[in-house]
C-alpha cells in the first residue's frame, strides 16, 4: 500500500507533466505566430514596394503586362495588409509568450514542492495543502491561456520527445555547478 507521501508525490508529478507540455504548447504556438506575422510583413512589405515599382513604369511605358502584373501584386498587398490587421499575429505570439512564462513559474514551483514531498519537509497533509492552492493557481492560468492549435502540439511533442526538451543528464548539470555542488567528479 502507498503512503501518503508517495500518492501526494504521484499527483504531483502528473501535474508537474501536464504543465510542463502545456508550457511547450504555448512557446511553440507563439512561434507560429511570430513567423506568420514576420512571413506576411515582408510579403506586404515586398508587394507594397513592387505595386509602387509598377505604376511608375506605366507611367512611362505603357504595356499591358505591367498593368497585369501591378494590378495583381497589389491586390497581393492588400490581402496580406487584410490579414495582418484581422489577425494580429505579433499580439497572438505575445499573449502565448505570457502564458508559456506564467507556466514555467508553475512548473519550478511544482518541481520544488517534489522534492519537499520527497525529503519530507513537512506533513503529506501540509504538502497537500500547499498542492491544491497551487493547483488552483494553475486552473486560473489554463483558463487565462489563448487558445493553440494541433500544429503547435506536434511541434511540442517533437520538441520534447525526439529533442529532450527541458531534460539535463547528471553531466551537463554538473558542468553548469561549481565543483563543491557537483554529483560527479568530471573534467
């Protein structure tokens, strides 16, 4: 049979996992915007340019091709303008980024609280105590948290399954610490 220390310890960790994912899910959400919003500027920025270039040219050569192509790039510069106005790509990819920080506050707090469940720091009930207000900080930021989508999902899980994402083996800890801090004497 568990002890309460070990159950306290399991719902802790599922937890600890679930914001753990959901922060990636936000960061990665947040770099689909900021692309779009970088790929659509220059696309605007590019046709804005070439509309101006072409209806200079026709003001001094008068071919039909150049009406053509200007009249199609600046209907290129006007939709990409329509879409960076309807989506507001920079303020998406920034509202993620405040989510995924809130999240990874969470997440240290939840990884400090397993290792005071772990070293017994004080009753499993206090623990628990402290677990289920900050648990119900972390609803409050789920329910403040904009929405993602399935492309930032796949992202996240291959960010932390084929990349190791946020996981450090006992080496690159070490060489991170002072000497007196660290578990294994490398050179």
């Amino acid at each position: 049979m568990q002890d309460d220390y070990t159950t306290l310890e399991d719902v802790v960790r599922a937890q600890y996992a679930n914001v753990f994912w959901t922060h990636k899910i936000q960061e990665k959400q947040a770099e689909i915007y900021e692309f779009r919003h970088k790929l659509f500027s220059w696309i605007n920025i590019i046709s804005a340019s070439l509309t101006s270039a072409g209806i200079i040219s026709i003001v001094f050569v008068d071919q039909f091709w150049i009406k053509l192509v200007s009249a199609i790039v600046s209907f290129v510069t006007t939709t990409m303008s329509a879409l960076l106005a309807t989506f507001d790509y920079k303020n998406l990819a920034k509202s993620n980024k405040t989510a995924a920080t809130k999240l990874v506050c969470y997440r240290n707090e939840l990884l400090s609280m397993l290792g005071r469940i772990r070293i017994k720091e004080k009753t499993a009930k206090e623990l628990f105590d402290e677990f289920e207000n900050l648990q119900s900080s972390i609803h409050e930021a789920y329910q403040d948290a904009p929405n993602t989508t399935n492309r930032a999902v796949a992202k996240a899980g291959k960010t932390i399954n084929e990349s190791k994402d946020g996981t450090y083996s006992d080496e690159e800890i070490d060489r991170l610490l002072p000497d007196t801090l660290k578990r294994r004497n490398i050179k």
